[in-house]
C-alpha cells in the first residue's frame, strides 16, 4: 500500500479542527497564518497516528477580533473567523 501522508481541517468558532486522513503518522509542524491587518504565524506540532483529530484553539493565541485564517499545507481558508 502507498503511503499517503494527508490532514483536513475544519473550523468551529475560534477552534481549529485537524485530523489525519491519510494511512500513516503525521509527525510535523503545521503552520496557520492568521490576518487581520497584522499578521500571525502559527506553528504547532501535530503528531497525529491516521484517523486521530486534535484541536487548536485560535484564542489561546491571538487577541480578541476577526481573521481570516489559511493552513497552508493544505491550501485552505476561512474568513472573517471571530476570536
């Protein structure tokens, strides 16, 4: 079987939902970048065996405000997301 290294997100309020949708470990930094005027860059480690979920809670790391919010890796983004 190929390995196929994949995570979705998803977005509930100011929680980040991550989960592993492909066939083995996600072990890396996912970046986040936030904008609002200024930007944030955030970079969590996720390790992840496939089919787990964890969450990243926005507000633990940005002041009250609206963003909008792309991962990267997965070329992904929310708009005008409430903090």
């Amino acid at each position: 079987m190929e390995e196929w290294k994949k995570i979705e997100t998803a977005l509930s309020g100011s929680i980040l939902l991550i989960k592993n949708v492909g066939n083995v470990r996600f072990n890396e930094e996912l970046g986040v970048q936030i904008l609002s005027g200024k930007t944030y860059n955030i970079d969590k480690k996720i390790n992840l065996l496939p089919g787990e979920s964890t969450e990243l809670d926005l507000a633990d790391y940005l002041p009250t405000s609206n963003y909008s919010v792309f991962v990267p890796l997965e070329q992904k983004g929310y708009g005008n997301v409430s903090v």
